[in-house]
C-alpha cells in the first residue's frame, strides 16, 4: 500500500485507509478537523494532544477525536502507522449511536498499548477496513463501514475500560479535573470565546487560578493556551487560498481586518499574507 501524507475528507469520501509517517504534523499544532485511529507499526513518537504529551510506541493505538490541537513533536527515523480516518459528522454518528458518554471517554483515554496476544485484534479490523474501503462499488459500503467502526469503537472501550481505567484506582486530583474541564471548553466555545474570564467564570474560579492549573500542567498560561489554539484555527484557514480574509475574520469574532493581522503578527511575527504564501 502507498504512503499518505495528506487527509482528505468530505461528506462523500467519509473514511481514509492508509500508512503514513505523519510528516506533515511535525511541522507546527495542527487543529485535526477529522477523527484518527493511529496504529504504530514501527519505530516511536512523542506526541501532543490538546497540550497533553503522549508516547506512541510499536504496537500502541492512539485515538485522535475531531477538534483536536495535535503535533508530533518528535519520532524515530522508521516512525510509520496505519491508519483510518473518519469524516467528523460520521464518527458522531456512529458514536453517539452508542452512547453520549463515549466521545468524552476516547477524548480522555486516547492511548492504548495493544498485549502482544492482542495485536491481532487491531490488524483484523484495519484489514477488513481496507478491504471495505477499496469495495467502492458495494452499494452497501457506509453501511457495512458504519457498523464495523461502530462495533471497533465499542471494543475499544471495552478494552481500555477493562485494563487501563478499572485495575488502577483513580488519582485524579481536582485539578486535573478542572484542567480537563477548561480543555473541554475551548472545544466548545473557541473561536468566539478568547478571554480567559470568561472560562474562569464557567468553572467558578478566578482567573488567576485558572492560569496556575495550565501553567501546573503545561507550563503555558490559560491565556497562552487560548491564543495558540486561535492561531492553530487561523493557520488551518489561511492554507485554504480561495478563503477570503473577511471571511476568517467573521468566523472567529475578530472586529476587523486590521485587529486579527496584528494578533496574527504579534504571536507569529508574519502577516496573514506572508504566512499564506509560505
């Protein structure tokens, strides 16, 4: 099978079978607007997910949900994965079927490390994913795909709940709770949203406690983090060039023109213009 580098897709073409050394996610966050299930087949990375560092080794799933701040900030030379991606409209659907709870559940438990015995489980599935994938004239295709996924999906709770969440009493301290909760609300209310107050307010803490807990965990103020997942989304729409400038400008609440290229300049020291030509 060929190499992918690139992720496209639409309502039409829903699903994405491949291998990949994800190049292109080395370069800077990447906002993903699709879900990824990631296998790593060979070698190892040290990923970030929503400022949160993983270790993706031999044999290790990782689970990207949709909204998702995502980087590999390092990998081995031989670093290659299989992969599937999802349309995002699609894997709510075929998770909410299931239950509301299991978004939240992968969003917070993305990584699993495949027993040896178990290997086996996730190279059926992605075989079988190829297999569907490449049967473009099944007129039961997104069926069959929707059922699969949905069943992989359920499993994979499973698996995970079974050996890494129930065996290991919870430590989770208020606040990595609250640092979770203020993750969350990003996903929910940026780019509208960009004033650390704001979210303070919503968890029922100041702010300045609010910038002690990211600071704690990332070593970013809650502040930081909000301008980097803005810039992340700006970055995502300048490398469409037919998107208009205006049009970025109303899609994340910017008053004008003017006010998002300063932003834009003051945390990337390039205009939108010199950034999109890049």
């Amino acid at each position: 099978m060929q190499m992918t580098d690139s992720f496209c897709l639409s309502k039409e073409e829903f699903i994405l079978v491949g291998k990949s050394d994800l190049h292109p996610y080395t370069r800077e966050m990447n906002k993903i607007p699709f879900a990824m299930v990631l296998f790593c087949e060979e070698g190892a990375a040290q990923v970030t997910l929503d400022f949160k560092e993983y270790t993706l080794t031999q044999h290790a799933q990782l689970i990207v949900m949709p909204g998702t701040a995502f980087r590999i900030l390092h990998s081995s030379k031989n670093f290659r994965v299989s992969f599937i991606a999802f349309e995002r409209d699609f894997l709510i659907e075929v998770i909410l079927q299931v239950s509301h709870s299991l978004f939240d559940f992968l969003y917070n438990h993305p990584l699993y490390h495949y027993p040896i015995q178990k290997i086996g489980h996730f190279r059926r599935f992605f075989e079988g994913m190829e297999e569907i994938y490449a049967d473009r004239a099944n007129i039961y295709r997104k069926p069959i795909i929707y059922n699969v996924v949905q069943c992989f999906f359920m499993d994979c709770y499973d698996k995970i709940h079974r050996y890494i969440v129930n065996p290991i009493p919870s430590q989770t301290t208020r606040n990595e709770q609250l640092f979770h909760q203020f993750i969350s609300l990003l996903h929910v209310h940026l780019p509208q949203e960009r004033e650390v107050l704001f979210y303070a307010n919503k968890m029922h803490i100041s702010s300045r406690h609010l910038s002690n807990i990211t600071l704690n965990f990332t070593n970013k103020t809650a502040k930081s983090l909000i301008d980097e997942n803005i810039i992340v989304e700006i970055k995502v729409l300048l490398q469409s060039p037919n998107y208009p400038i205006k049009e970025i400008v109303n899609k994340l609440n910017f008053p004008d023109q003017s006010y998002l290229g300063k932003y834009f300049k003051k945390h990337t020291g390039l205009t939108l213009n010199e950034y999109r030509m890049l």
